[in-house]
C-alpha cells in the first residue's frame, strides 16, 4: 500500500488537494480528526487535546486502510502535525507522538505551499505566521528524510500540480 500525505500550513489547499487526489486514485481519504475534534470545543485546546487529536488520526488512518483501493491511501495531514502544533503551542511535543512518527511511513507528501490567499476559518489560527511555518515543515519532512514535493499554483493548476507530482513518484517507484 503507497500512503500519500498532503501537508502544510494552514489555508493551503490541504483538504481539497486529499479529496481530489483519493478522487482521481479511486480509493479513499483520510480527513483531518482535528477538524471533527475542534469544531465543538469551546475553549483553547491543550496539550491534551493535541494528543487526543493524535489518537483520533492514528485511529481514523487505520480504520480507512481497509477500504483503500488501487493500493493507494491519501492523507489529509499526518501525526506530523501534531508535533508541529505541540512544538509551537506548548514547546515540546509527548514522546507517544514522536515515537509514532519514527515508525508510521508515508510514501510520498505533497507539501502546500503559501501561495494561496488565506481563507478565514474558525479552526485556524496564524495567518501572518505561514512563512514561519512552511520553513517548520520543510526542516520537519528534511529531518524524517521524506520524499516530498512542494505543490503551488492557483485553483486547477494546483490540483494537476499535484497530480503530475505523484504520478511522476508512482512511475518512480
């Protein structure tokens, strides 16, 4: 099974990026669990709720592999999110989330890029900090020694961007 991840800083196309790509593939998505986790929580979230939030993708991820077709999985983010939040929010991130990260491969991630204009969402948070974190994510998916490709362009552009960028790892492989 090839595991695909789509990544990056928020507003940058993440989840329409996974929902075409798992379109195009034939096989299925994995959303983002914070997405369902934060929509009702009233309050700031914790260094708790970012683990649970671990759990919660983990959990999704591997419920969804069954019903993977064409050997493929696209991600809608990974654990590495997580780390990110937990590193930037709190300052350091639980070795559970770690460790899983160590272990849990993906094949491929496209990498978002900021090219796009920022859309206001409730669940996001740092919208002069993108530059901030598309370097987080580049030194993040450097230090796994990831095979990934920086995906920009606006509206359909984007979407075959990433589709030539995964094809062209598939044909690699």
């Amino acid at each position: 099974m090839k595991k695909i991840a789509i990544v990056g800083p928020e507003s940058t196309g993440k989840s329409t990026m996974a929902r075409h790509l798992a379109q195009i593939l034939g096989t299925v998505c994995v959303p983002e669990y914070a997405r369902y986790y934060c929509r009702n929580l009233n309050r700031k979230y914790t260094l708790q709720d970012e683990v649970n939030m671990f759990y919660g993708q983990v959990a999704l991820e591997e419920a969804l592999i069954p019903l993977a077709k064409n050997n493929v999985l696209v991600c809608d983010t990974t654990m590495l999110t997580v780390k990110i939040w937990c590193d930037h929010l709190f300052g350091d991130t639980p070795k559970e989330v770690t460790n899983e990260i160590k272990t849990r491969k993906y094949d491929f991630y496209l990498l978002m890029d900021i090219d796009l204009p920022w859309e206001d969402d409730p669940l996001r948070d740092f919208p002069q900090q993108r530059e901030h974190f598309i370097r987080i994510w580049k030194q993040e998916l450097e230090a796994l020694h990831a095979s990934y490709k920086i995906i920009s362009g606006i509206g359909d552009e984007r979407l075959k961007n990433g589709i030539n960028a995964v094809d062209f790892i598939s044909l690699a492989k």
